[in-house]
C-alpha cells in the first residue's frame, strides 16, 4: 500500500510516523510550545531526527469545545510557519490538519503534501473538490458535529457499523471529486466517549475491510489519562501501549506528539511480525 506524496512513493506496509506540530495556544497537550517560529524549527528537526515521516502542522484546535477562529487567524498562525519549515527542511512532508478549503490551497502552494481535515469535507462544501484539484492524499476523519458540539453527540445505533457506514459515503464523494490517495482516520476521541474510544480500537481490525491506509491518533488523549487516573503530561506510557494494539490490529499511520517512542514500537511489532 502505498500513497503519492509530492511526486514520492511512500510505502506503508511497514508502518509510518506523523509528528504532531501544534501553531495554537490552546491545543490539550502542547498548545502554546511552538508558535514561536524558532521553536517550531527545533521541534521539526527533532522530529526528522528521531524518524517521523510526516510532520502535521495545525492552526486550528479541534479539542473538545475549543474557540472557534477564523480562517483569517489560522492563515496567519499557519503560513509563515511552513515557509519557514520549508525553507530550512526542503524535502519535508507536512501534513496540514484545516477542514478549510482555502486554507488547504494556500498550504499546498507553499509546499505541503497532505491535507488532513478532521471533518472529511463535511465542515466545508468546497474541501474535497479542492483537494481532488490539488491531487494530494487527504486524510479524512470520523467526527459528528464540530469540535464545539461534538461531546454531545456520542449517540450510535451501532458504533462500528455507523462509522464503516460513514467512510463508504465519505470515500465515495471523494472518489466523485478525483480523490485518489485517500486515507481514514477513526477520530478517537471525535464524538466518542471513553467506552466507545475503547471499543472502537477493540475493533480496529474491522476497518481493513475498507482498502485505505488507516491513521491512528491516540497520543496522550484522554482515554489513557483518565483510564490511568493521571495527565496527559503522564501519558506516554499508556500511549505508546495502545500505539502498539493499534499497530497489531493495522495501523499504517500513528500520529503522535514523541515519535522516538512511536518509531520503537513500529520497529518492535515490525520485527514481531516478521
């Protein structure tokens, strides 16, 4: 399996790594860390060194309930950032999570490779035409509502059957607008409570039956912290635990905030499963 990002192959039958590089002030982990322009820098060489293969840079917090900006201020927290990214690492392959179709154009026409859009095309009506244009692989997410509304819409006849339900509908409005690197992400988290979030990676192995490279993100959230009673300053652990269960059930992807710990567990399920 692999997808086309800028004119390369990236193969994902061995699992890959995206390294999370949060632009807002109020993101649940890091919010507030990487703004700074000098910072940002630092954390996206680490990340490179300590193997990711993506970088996903985002402007907008999509945390339960988080403020609601304007596309005019995710522009403006979001594009010096990845000229200047681009500018110092050139072969990088960023990741821009927007679920804004024009924030998506200017990302790609800066340099980006990859558009992931926590809504899939549901939060704007130009998004998946626009990525279809770009030709770029799109990562696209399970999520009801919007990060305002989303914790209150937890509500399913059937969890795992309204989700592959979901993706069929999402990937073939895609497949109508040209989409052809598509990539799912079930949104752990995203208008699901902690039972659901488990139940949903009890299951992940269901989602093979869709035939896309499935991303997984669930580095310190709080269904490990508030499982383990701590914070998500005390979540690696946990999360490096369920990282692991998502590999063996098929996860090509893990979007995480420490890759170095993410790399060890692909290369310890890699070896496992070899």
């Amino acid at each position: 399996m692999t997808i086309n990002c800028k004119g390369k192959l990236i193969d994902l039958s061995t699992p890959k790594v995206m390294g999370i590089l949060n632009l807002t002030p109020d993101s649940f982990f890091d919010g507030g860390k990487f703004q700074d322009q000098t910072a940002s820098l630092k954390q996206v060489e680490r990340m490179l060194n300590e193997g990711a293969t993506f970088i996903d840079v985002g402007a907008y917090s999509s945390r339960p309930k988080a403020e609601h900006v304007s596309e005019a201020e995710e522009l403006k927290r979001l594009l010096p950032v990845l000229e200047v990214i681009l500018e110092e690492f050139s072969e990088v392959l960023i990741s821009v999570d927007t679920f804004r179709s024009k924030v998506a154009k200017a990302a790609i026409e800066v340099g980006a490779a990859l558009i992931n859009d926590i809504s899939a095309g549901q939060m704007d009506p130009q998004m998946m035409a626009m990525v279809g244009n770009l030709k770029v692989p799109y990562i696209m997410m399970h999520m009801r509502g919007t990060p305002q509304t989303m914790q209150n819409l937890t509500q399913y006849d059937d969890l795992i059957k309204d989700m592959l339900f979901y993706f069929s509908e999402r990937l073939a409005e895609a497949r109508s607008h040209g989409i052809t690197n598509p990539i799912i992400d079930p949104g752990f988290g995203f208008a699901k409570t902690r039972e659901q979030n488990f139940e949903l990676l009890d299951h992940l192995e269901l989602f093979k039956i869709i035939e896309h490279p499935l991303l997984v993100g669930v580095s310190r959230k709080s269904m490990i912290y508030k499982t383990l009673d701590t914070t998500a300053e005390h979540a690696l652990n946990g999360t490096s635990i369920l990282n692991t269960v998502a590999l063996q059930k098929g996860a090509s992807i893990l979007r995480v905030h420490d890759v170095k710990e993410a790399v060890e567990c692909v290369k310890l399920v890699t070896a496992l499963h070899s």
